[in-house]
C-alpha cells in the first residue's frame, strides 16, 4: 500500500517518523479512521510492541468508534496483560452496539 501512494500522502508521512513519532502519527490518525483504517492502523501498533500497545490502550478510550474497537481487538489479540481488564471496563461504558460486540466477544473467547 505505502510503496503505491503519493510521496505526500499520509501512510508515508505517517511512516517516516521514527520511535514516538511514529506512534503519535499513527494515534492522530486513528483517532478518524474508518472501520479499514482502525484495523491496519491498530496492526501497525501492535508491530510496534510495548509502546504501541500502551497506545492501543489510549485508543480504548478515544471518540471513535471503528478505533476502540480495532483497539481492543489488537490488545487482546498481543495478549497484553490488562487487556481483559480492559476492554471489560470499555463495555461497562460503551455506547456503541458495534464495540459492544466485538467487546463481548473478546471476553466470551
């Protein structure tokens, strides 16, 4: 995807940045992404490891929906400890039905 866009385009902005940057890049970003977005964004974090999952866990708690959901995909997928936990207190306080599911199904699996 990055080697087929416009050098100005925001997937290679996003990527050139280095360590915290990057993270910080890829956050603003998910914090508009559409339901595609959320999840390569999230992926991409992932890769990351520690630091980006401490921003998975950031993003649980962002206005986006599509976001906390692929968030909290991400964080259960890597196994991070506090993920259950986690996305337990995002269903206690979730309002949308989409992140409602993917919340009950995380913790049902």
């Amino acid at each position: 995807l990055a080697l087929a866009c416009e050098l100005e385009h925001p997937v290679h902005l996003t990527l050139s940045r280095s360590g915290r940057a990057r993270i910080a890049a890829i956050g603003a970003r998910l914090a508009v992404a559409d339901d595609r977005g959320a999840t390569i964004l999230t992926r991409a974090l992932a890769r990351i490891g520690p630091d980006g999952a401490s921003a998975l866990f950031d993003a649980l708690s962002l206005p986006n929906a599509p976001a906390r959901g692929a968030a909290a995909t991400a964080l259960m997928a890597m196994g991070v400890a506090g993920a259950h936990s986690a996305i337990t207190q995002l269903a206690s306080e979730e309002t949308d039905p989409d992140v409602l599911r993917i919340c009950a199904a995380l913790a049902a699996g």
